[in-house]
C-alpha cells in the first residue's frame, strides 16, 4: 500500500476482502527503474495474517517512523532512487522480471519500465523521508482526500485498476498504518 523513501523505507499492506489472508513466507521484492530482475528484500514470517480490511507494516532497520512495524526487516530495505519497482508474491515468487506468482506490484517514477499498466505511480522526491506513495481508497481519491480528516482517509486503499499511474498518489507527509490501526469499514 504506502512506500516510504531513503533508509527510512516501509511497506505498508492492506487487505480489502472480507477475509483474512495468510502471507506466510510471502516476498517483497525490489527492482531497479531498468533492471533485469527482481532481488528479495524480505520474506514474511510464517504464521503472518491480515485480518479483513487491516494493515501490516514491514520496516527497514533504518525505520525510524511514529508507527511500529509489525515486522522489522534486519537491514534496511534499499529502495534506491525516485524510480524503481516494489512487489509482492507467493513463496514460489522468482526473481524474474515476468513471473505469474505475483500477487500485486508498483512501478513508480519517471523512468521506471515495468509498471503494471500503461502508466506509473508518482515518485516522492529522491531523498525525502517525508513523503510517500500510497494506494488509493477509491478512483477519484487524491493526496488530500487520502490524508488526515480527509474524506477517503478512512476507506481503506484498495483500489486497483491494474494501471499503476491511476492507482496511487504521492503523500507529502507519511502516515503509514501497521496491525493495532483501526479497521477500515
């Protein structure tokens, strides 16, 4: 769901079903904005599930954020640059460019080349601890209806078009959400 920046970096995943999903030796994986493959940045504990329509929040050691990880990756996660490629995929998930055992990914930034879709996610300004890039709760939501007391703040974030340009919206202040976050309706 939300990616935050510099050694400061976080995953943020959000369950939109009614039902609670098991991502048990799940893998977060990293792609540069040209590279060849993916390398894994971290696989989920066994015994790891998010309740319906509730967060999980992975951290670098270098986290240093207000909210708690749920999980704390022993280094930090490495996402180099304001353009690059972050997903998610089953514990049979290769580091190949093209796998069919991905469950969910973003490209973002200008000069990223795989992005789901025909477009890309925003980048946060390289080096900006500050912002993030977050999933939209739904179509018409913005960095400021996502926000604090906005109107989609608490509509969860799952919306997925598949077109990653139409899916996300940079945050200008980070407010990731980990496992104690209320459930969204």
């Amino acid at each position: 769901k939300g990616l935050g920046g510099a050694s400061d970096e976080f995953v943020e995943l959000y369950n939109p079903t009614a039902a609670p999903i098991d991502v048990s030796l799940w893998k977060i994986q990293y792609k540069s904005a040209a590279g060849t493959f993916y390398s894994d940045k971290v696989t989920l504990p066994i015994n790891t599930v998010v309740p319906p329509r509730s967060y999980f929040l992975v951290v670098g050691a270098g986290y240093v954020g207000t909210v708690a990880g749920d999980y704390v990756f022993g280094t930090t996660l490495a996402f180099a640059g304001d353009s690059g490629h972050v997903r998610i995929g089953f514990p049979n998930l290769s580091t190949a460019k093209a796998d069919t055992n991905v469950v969910d990914w973003v490209g973002y930034g200008p000069a990223a080349d795989s992005p789901e879709g025909t477009s890309k996610a925003p980048a946060v300004a390289s080096g900006n601890i500050a912002e993030s890039i977050e999933r939209k709760a739904l179509p018409s939501s913005t960095s400021m209806t996502m926000g604090p007391a906005g109107a989609d703040a608490t509509k969860g974030n799952g919306f997925d078009s598949d077109k990653n340009g139409d899916d996300w919206v940079v945050r200008s202040t980070r407010d990731p959400q980990n496992a104690s976050s209320p459930v969204e309706p």
